[in-house]
C-alpha cells in the first residue's frame, strides 16, 4: 500500500501540470475585478487565492474537498465505537482529496504515534510564562518555539530547490499536527488544573488521546474529532488561513507561519468570538440575577450590546450568507446528545431572536450565526468551562487546513505574495476619472 506521502508525491506530479499551463498560457485572462469599496473594505470577494482544499460558496457553506459536511462525515472512515471521522481520516482527506480506506487511516494514525512526541523543551517554555497569559499566546507561542524542529528550514539552510519543498514542508505539517493536541492539553491541565499533566496514550487516534489528555470520558473523544475538523478549513481568505499562507510565501517554515495564523485566529472577529460568545452568554446571565431567559430579555440584550456599538459574537460572516453549516453540525450534536442542557436551550434561543434583531438593525450583511456561536455550549457542557481557553481548540483543528494548504503551496510552487497599494489621492484621481485607465 503506497503511503500517504506517496500518493501525495504522484498527485502532486499530476497536478502541476496544470498549474503550469495556467500560468503559461492563460495568465492574462481577467477573472475579477477590484472596487475602490474593496480596496478600502478589506478586498471583500475579489477572486485572488487559489486553494483546491475547500472552497466557500455564500448560500451553500462549506465544501471541504467537494463533500459538504455531512457528504464527509458519512464518507470518512469513523474510530471504532465513534461517530465522527477521524482526524487522522480527515487529514489524508484534505491533503489527496480522496477518502482514505481503514487501511490508509490506521497508516496515518501510525505515522502519527512516531511524530507526535513534543520536545520537552516546549514545555518549559509554557512553564515559563505567567499562569494568566492566554492560552492562545502559549499555543501559539509553544509553536514558534519548535521552529528549531522544522525540517524545512533545515532542507532550505542545505540547499533549497523548489521542485522538492513540498517534501519538508509535508513533513513540518504532519509533526505539527501530531504534537499540536498534546500541547493544547497540557496548556488547560498546566493553566486551569493545578498542573496536573495527563501523559499521552499512544494507543490512541488523535480524538481520543486528545479527551484521555484532557481527562474528559467519552463522548468528548467524538467532540474532539468534530471539533478539529469542522474547524480545519474554509477557504484560503479567513484571517488565520490567508496569514499562515502569506508568512510562508516568504519561505518561512511552517512553525513561523502557523504561529503567525493562531495569532489571527486570536482576534476577537474571527476565531476569539467563540470565547466572545460564552463572555457574552455570561454578562447577559448576571445582567438577569436569576430570572429565565426569554425572548424577550434575549432581544433586550442584543439591542443594548448593538446599542453600545458592538458586535453581537457569533452571528454575521465575510462571506456567508446563511446559517453556517458548521453552526448546525454542531447543533445536530446538541440535540442528540444534550437536547435539555440550558446552555444550549438559551443559544437556541438567541438563534430565535438573534437574526431578526440584526435585520432590523440593518448593517449586518448576514444575520445568521456562524460556527462560534455553538461551539462553547458543548465544550461547557462537558466541563470545559474556562472559555478563554476555546479558541486552541480552533487552532488546533485549523493547522489541519492551512497546513496542508501550505503543503500544495509549496507542491505548485506559489511565489512570494505580494498586493499593490495606492494611495488616497490615486483612489481620489480615478474616482474623478470614473474608474483607472488601464
Ligand atoms: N453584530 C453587529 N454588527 C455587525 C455584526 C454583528 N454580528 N456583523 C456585522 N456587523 C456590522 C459590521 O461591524 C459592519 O459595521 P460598520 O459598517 O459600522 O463597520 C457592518 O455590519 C457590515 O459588516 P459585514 O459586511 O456584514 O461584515 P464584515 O464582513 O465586515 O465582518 C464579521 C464579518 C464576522 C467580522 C462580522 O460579522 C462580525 O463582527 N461578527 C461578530 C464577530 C464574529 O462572530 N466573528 C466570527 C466570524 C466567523 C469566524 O471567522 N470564525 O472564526
């Protein structure tokens, strides 16, 4: 059986080709366009990144590798006694777009086991830093300090050629995700259990290691597997995924640009809105002094955070236009397993009254919730109640996406990313001009 990496070397050796070919011969052909509302507002849909991993579309949501979420989890082998896919499946998806057989996982949860030991020089790093620093600057930080690890940065200081980069580079990302759960869990064990480190089990897949590190029974091996793929991707313009991809087009390894992304994940309108949204949850339950939520409060609540100027956390999207699919797989969860938590009974609730009031409002583009809106209530549900901490588990699964993109990055050979600025008086110019004359 030809392993992963393998079949990754022959895809990647069938698709340059066309890579090449539209490069070569229609690199002029216009495919979009650019407003001076996007250059100022974030280039908001202008068709610049290219990424086969996932693709966004508005009213649909999430396709990873063509399978929405439910076409993947019924394709994907599952762990035994598990309903969800494993992360070990799911990767091996991502990177060759093809479902692995049982065979092909069980392959990968091995090369795991063998890359998965985090040097113990990372840990005195996280021991190092004051107990209160976020979580998300120790995983983060914990990354960057393994860059001395990256097998990529050795294979550039030796002699770097293009057509080979995709190699180290699939080997950075394979450690990476390998070691990345034992870190995650040793930061809340280290952060908010006294300290009381949970060692590794290497019988287990990454779902399961990941509950038995964090002491958590089952089901939460399953809520590990959901969590970390529905969170891996989605598409290459989200702050974390652009940012990875960017640091790396500069040839930095795998380590510098993956920190860098979790530095994104941790901006409070993208993936900190998880945390946001338990914040949110909390004020507004003090706020009521023991009174039930009803739809009511609930709306009274929205309209005084929107009053105050801000966000509501965990509703509107860049690019949605709907309900994220990633919100209900997460809700489909809820309703099998907690159906009568009150947590998740208030956020249904809030998915009552929350669009609406957005409508009304009038500013939001999309109205609907996104993935963060959910994905504490089960992390609470099950314990893990020191929400400053749900942002890793985004991270975790992130480097799933980003880094196998990186890994093509390097496969197809993306140069060095590099936008053209203007300046105002340029914008001022051809707004009187009715548009540059190209
Ligand atoms: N509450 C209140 N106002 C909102 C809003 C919300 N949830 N979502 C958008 N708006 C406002 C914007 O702030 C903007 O206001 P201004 O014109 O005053 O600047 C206006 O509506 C138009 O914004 P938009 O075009 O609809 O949305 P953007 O593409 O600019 O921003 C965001 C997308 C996700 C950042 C935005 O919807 C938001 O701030 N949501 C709340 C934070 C959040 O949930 N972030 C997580 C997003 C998913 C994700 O990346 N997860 O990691």
């Amino acid at each position: 059986m030809a392993t992963l990496k393998d079949k990754l070397r022959q895809e990647i050796q069938e698709h340059r080709p066309r890579t090449a070919k539209l490069t070569k011969e229609f690199g002029n052909v216009v495919i979009d366009q650019v407003t001076i509302g996007q250059a100022i507002g974030g280039v908001r849909d202008v068709r610049c990144l290219v990424t086969d991993i996932s693709y966004l579309d508005p009213f649909e949501g999430i396709r990873f590798r063509g399978k929405t979420i439910p076409e993947a989890y019924a394709a994907l082998p599952k762990a035994a006694g598990g309903e969800y896919p494993t992360v070990e499946a799911f990767w091996y998806f991502l990177l060759t777009g093809d479902v692995p057989t049982q065979g092909e996982t069980d392959e990968v949860i091995a090369e795991f086991k063998t890359r998965a030991k985090v040097p113990s020089y990372v840990f005195d790093v996280l021991r190092a830093l004051p107990k209160d620093t976020h979580p998300m600057v120790m995983l983060s930080g914990a990354v960057l300090a393994m860059q001395r690890e990256s097998k990529f940065a050795r294979f550039y200081n030796e002699g770097f050629n293009k057509n080979d980069a995709w190699a180290p580079m699939y080997e950075d990302a394979s450690d990476l995700i390998a070691r990345l759960p034992e870190i995650a869990a040793f930061i809340y064990r280290y952060k908010y259990k006294r300290g009381d480190i949970i060692p590794s089990n290497s019988e287990l897949d990454v779902g399961a290691n990941f509950a038995h590190m964090m002491g958590i029974p089952k089901p939460y091996d399953d809520v590990a597997r959901m969590y970390f793929t529905l969170h891996s991707d989605h598409e290459s313009g989200n702050v974390s995924a652009h940012t990875t991809h960017l640091v790396a087009s500069a040839l930095s390894d795998a380590y510098y640009a993956f920190s860098a992304g979790l530095n994104g994940l941790a901006g409070p309108l993208h993936g900190l809105a998880n945390q946001e949204v338990l914040g949110w949850i909390q004020g507004f339950r003090q706020k009521l002094g023991g009174e039930e939520p009803t739809e009511e409060n609930v709306r009274k609540a929205l309209w005084d955070t929107l009053n105050a100027g801000q966000v509501v956390p965990g509703y509107g999207h860049a690019v949605l236009r709907k309900t994220d699919p990633r919100y209900m797989a997460q809700r489909e969860f809820c309703l099998k397993h907690l159906p009568d938590d009150p947590l998740f009974k208030l956020v249904s609730m809030i998915y009552q009254v929350a669009p609406g009031v957005l409508m009304e409002h009038g500013k939001a583009k999309n109205p609907w919730p996104n993935v963060d809106a959910q994905s504490g209530v089960i992390q609470w549900y099950y314990g893990v109640r020191e929400f400053d901490f749900y942002t890793v588990l985004f991270g975790v699964g992130r480097a799933l996406g980003v880094l196998a993109n990186l890994t093509w990055d390097r496969a197809l050979g993306y140069p060095l990313e590099r936008p053209k600025s203007v300046t105002t008086e340029m914008l001022e110019k051809w707004a009187a001009e009715g548009g540059r004359k190209l």
